[in-house]
C-alpha cells in the first residue's frame, strides 16, 4: 500500500453518505493526501468524493421495491464494478446498501482477485437470513460494525471484524440557546408544542408511509390546533413530500435539506430533532438520531404485502426498533404492519405529549443505548478510519 492510499467507497443511501463522510474525515486527518473514488451523496462530495453518478439512485428499500429495478440496478453494478478494476484501488470499501454494494465487489473481486474489500456496517444476521455472513465472506475481507455484539458473527465465517461504534453518538447536541433561535428562526413560540414527522428517506417509503401519517396528522390537529408539526425531509424525497405535506391541515413545516448545503442541513435537522417534544417517525437508524438528541419517539412501519409476508415469516426478533433490540425490551413503542393505523397511533400520540414523565423514561432508555454504542469513546468515524487502516 502506498503512503497516501487510494480508495474507491461506494454508499447507498443517506445513512451510509453519514457513515463514509465521517470515515473520510477520519481517514483524511490519519492518512494525509488519501484519494478517493466512487459513489455517495452530499456528505462524502464535502469530503473529496466526486461521485460517478447520483446516490439516491440506489435508494430502494424492500424485497419487492428491488425487484422492478433489478435491469438498471444490474448495469450499474456492472459499470462500478468495472471502474474499479479498471483503477485499481488499494481497497473498495461499500457501505450498506448490500443489494447493490455487495455484487459490485463480488463482480470486482472475481476480475481483481487480489482486491481488499472492506464492507461498513455487519449485515443483521442476528436478525434474519444468517447465511448472508457465509455468503458476504466469499468477496468480502473485513467489516465495520456498528453495534458491540457483532464481531463474533463476521469472524465465525472468516472474515475480520472491528465494533467502531454508531455515528449518532458523535452527533453534536444543541445547546438551548441554539434550539430557542432555531424556534424563533420558524415562528414558533416557546411554549408551543413540536411533533417531528419522519415519514422515510426513499420514495417507496414515503409512497406508503405518507397516507398513514398524513391521516395521523389531520386527527392530532382536530384535538390539538395548537400542535405544531415539524418534517424534515430527506433530499431525496422532499420535493415529493412538499406536494403531498401540502393538503394536510395545521400547516405543518417542512425543512428543505437541499437550503444552506449538505452541513447546514443536517445541523437543521439535529436541531428539529431536539427541539421536539416527540417525534412520529417510520422505522429505521432514524430511531437512533433521534435518541442521540433526546427526543422521545413513536414508531410507525409497513411494507407491501409480499414484503411483510417474507418478514413474518423469517425474521425471529420482537421489535424491529434498534433502541428496543439493544436493550431487549420494548420501551420504545412501535405500530407495525397491520397495526400501522392512524386509528391507533394518533391517540398514543397525544397521550405522550400529555404525559412528559413517560417521555422522560423513554429518554433513560436512549442515554443507556448511546452508551452502549461508544459514547465518550473516540468518535466512530476516526474508529472506522482506523480499522481501514490496520486492514490495509
């Protein structure tokens, strides 16, 4: 390996931009003059990355949201996969996403036998479908994890395995006076109520998530007109978010992530986050954000029906909240499948807004999981950073 290495990185979605712009960082202060190449969203174009083509491309969720998007999913595989070979990089490092990110460095390593692979972020085997770890040790050399129970099932199957701990617990926490201006900056007075409204990060997500949330909000609003509802929408979903948060009543405020850059962005977001009273959101690492700022939190998912079937029938867990699978409990409240009504989730809503001793519990619940994750530990993203290194 050279000195300065050269890296092709490769992320899916939001959370994986989060996840490789942090590493970059750390990788930039650990290696000076490391290059980058590949594929990411705004987060990592800060850091250095030229991305080859959009991020949000590849931002489908589900069994069957794949399946329709398999042809151009398969050409792009192809056309990475051969960019990466054709530059020869000290390491391809994929982020997640493993419908897309996985083939490429299945297809690059059968052309570049030689190539290291690195993979951030432990597929869930704990979860469901444990022979993916068999099956990702075929093309894969090391991973970062993100939760400490981990390791143990990358390195059963071959591979090397580094607990690097979770991004949100180097999240930056507002201070009051900064959540106060953040308030004033949108109009809403100090004493008024704020509900976070988190209906996903891609389109087919929000396709389902919507209907269910928008019918939520119309119910709080006819009990609480005082209740100001707060969305800030990923960028690549607002514009379809904008027509649809448009009809609902009480004029809720949706915060456009595409205003002020991809830094600006996310500190808006943090502090919408901790500005809330609770937040409504679909079910997701959007759980742990928001722990990391305090906010107490309902959680609300559906699939379609060949999805929900498929995870019925396979998954073993009795949560599907990261908050709740971490502290094997069910502390954080969740309406899922076909408990995914607005009938059910709109009077927990308010009950929750009532009752700020329940909010308090749930927010001892998110201190003991941050901590579980690396807080006060070095931050994740110079952690994952340095695994790469020692890989290498």
């Amino acid at each position: 390996m050279s000195a300065a290495p050269h890296l092709f990185v490769i992320a899916g979605e939001p959370s994986g931009d989060k996840l490789g712009a942090a590493m970059m960082a750390g990788l930039k202060q650990q290696a000076p003059g490391v290059r980058f190449s590949g594929i990411g969203g705004p987060l990592m174009v800060e850091q250095g990355l030229t991305s080859r083509f959009e991020m949000s491309e590849l931002s489908v969720m589900g069994i069957a949201e794949v399946l329709p998007r398999l042809p151009k999913l398969m050409r792009m595989v192809r056309e990475t996969a051969d960019a990466v070979v054709a530059l020869r990089p000290d390491a391809l490092i994929t982020i997640d996403a493993p419908d897309f990110t996985l083939r490429v460095a299945a297809r690059a390593r059968a052309a570049m036998p030689d190539l290291k692979t690195i993979h951030y972020v432990a597929p869930t085997v704990w979860a469901w479908r444990p022979e993916r770890a068999a099956k990702m040790a075929r093309h894969v050399d090391h991973v970062l994890a993100l939760f400490p129970f981990e390791p143990p099932y990358m390195q059963a199957e071959g591979m090397t395995c580094d607990f690097v701990g979770h991004p949100v617990v180097a999240d930056p926490l507002p201070d009051a006076a900064a959540i106060a201006a953040f308030r004033g900056d949108l109009g809403i007075a100090p004493d008024r109520q704020i509900l976070v409204v988190l209906p996903g990060s891609r389109q087919s997500e929000v396709a389902r998530m919507e209907p269910v949330f928008a019918d939520v909000a119309a119910r709080l609003f006819a009990a609480r007109p005082d209740l100001q509802l707060v969305i800030p929408a990923a960028a690549n979903v607002v514009e379809k978010l904008a027509g649809l948060v448009a009809r609902w009543p009480g004029r809720p405020l949706l915060l456009d992530p595409r205003k002020g850059g991809a830094g600006a962005s996310e500190d808006r977001k943090r502090l919408a986050f901790a500005a809330g009273d609770l937040a409504l959101a679909a079910s997701g690492t959007v759980s742990l954000e928001l722990a990391a700022m305090g906010t107490p939190m309902v959680i609300a998912h559906r699939f379609n029906w060949l999805t929900t079937r498929i995870i019925k029938k396979k998954v073993k867990l009795k949560s599907a909240t990261l908050l709740n699978i971490l502290t094997d409990s069910l502390d954080i409240p969740e309406f899922l499948f076909e408990r995914c009504r607005a009938d059910l989730i709109a009077p927990y809503v308010l009950d929750l807004l009532a009752d700020k001793d329940k909010r308090q519990e749930q927010i001892a619940v998110e201190n003991r999981v941050l901590d579980m994750l690396g807080r006060g530990d070095e931050a994740p993203g110079m952690r994952a950073a340095r695994s790469v290194l020692a890989a290498l």
